[in-house]
C-alpha cells in the first residue's frame, strides 16, 4: 500500500471512534477541498489526528486538548485504520438530527456543518459515513511534514508498516457493529 489515504479528524473524535463510541464521519468540507468539494472519495484510510479547529464546545464528550498545530519535525502516531461501509449525502435536517446519539460533536457543530455553503457545497447537507474502524497492532510513527497541513480532509502519508493489516483488530466485534449497522440503516 504505497502512500495510503489519511483522513484529518480532531484528534477528540480519532479518540471516540478508537473507543468504538463513533462509528460515523459527518462531514462538510474544509476551504481547501478543492473545486469540487469534500466527497467521501476514498473507501479505505487512516486515521490523521488533528489539532487545528478543536475546541471543547465542538463536542459533546471527550477532552479536548488545546494544543498548537502540528509543526514540522513533530511525530505523529496513526493508531487506527478505518473503512466506509456506507457513505451518503442528507439533505434532511431531522435525518440528521436523529444521528446524535451515535456521535460526540455537539449540534451546534452538526448544525453549522450541515448549513454552510461554498465550495461546490450547498447549505442543508452533509455528507456522513458509517466506518469500521481497526486497531493497529502498534502504532505506525512518522514525522509531520507541512504537506499534511491545511483545511482539507484528505492527504497522502507515507508507506505504512508492511503487516499492518495482518496484525490490526476491530474496535466493535462483528455482532456489535453488525447491530450498529441494523440501527443506523446509512
């Protein structure tokens, strides 16, 4: 797996889907997402831990560390690897409002997200994903590089540990996630 997709999250919601309490993505988009827009473009990646943006009222549980950005030379750690089961784009408000239990930002956050406009985006939607999510055996460390930086969800890192795969573990067993699925109905 040469230079694998990452998917830049608030390290606060990297921590509840290794916890198993996330299972979705709800995404709008970051100003350098390009012309297009956000999409759920790729179907397998890694989990980038971030810093930027996150505050304690974005979220409704978890603690928020306020730290500075990445900065080059730091280490990042990628614990977890995870893959869209599902991914679509809604466009009702109650739809989505009916997903909180199953996410930790707080509403304002999913209200805010699901309102903007801009970048190939229109207000009243949000893309959101059903993931599984997997456990490295060990934690994959690589030094941060600007090329990670910016207000865009994807990037490109470097080659992962060759067993990763081999040796990773879901964080919800089969029958948990399976149940979750039937519940969520995405």
């Amino acid at each position: 797996m040469a230079n694998p997709d990452g998917f830049k999250e608030w390290q606060v919601v990297c921590d509840a889907l290794a916890r198993g309490r996330q299972s979705i993505l709800l995404r709008k988009g970051g100003i350098h997402e390009g012309r297009a827009g956000f999409s759920f473009a790729h179907e397998s990646f890694f989990l980038f831990p971030t810093r930027f943006h996150a505050l304690g009222d974005q979220v409704r549980e978890g603690v928020v560390e306020v730290m500075p950005e990445w900065q080059a030379g730091d280490i990042i750690r990628i614990t977890h690897h995870a893959k869209a089961v599902s991914a679509v784009t809604l466009t009702d408000w109650a739809q989505v409002q009916a997903l909180e239990p199953f996410h930790i930002y707080s509403e304002k956050t999913v209200k805010d997200r699901f309102d903007w406009e801009g970048k190939g985006m229109t207000a009243g939607s949000i893309h959101v994903a059903l993931v599984r999510v997997v456990k490295l055996a060990e934690a994959w460390e690589f030094a941060y590089e600007p090329k990670y930086g910016g207000c865009r969800s994807w990037l490109k890192m470097p080659e992962p540990p060759a067993d990763w795969e081999a040796s990773a573990e879901p964080v919800l067993l089969d029958a948990a996630f399976g149940e979750l699925c039937a519940q969520l109905k995405l």
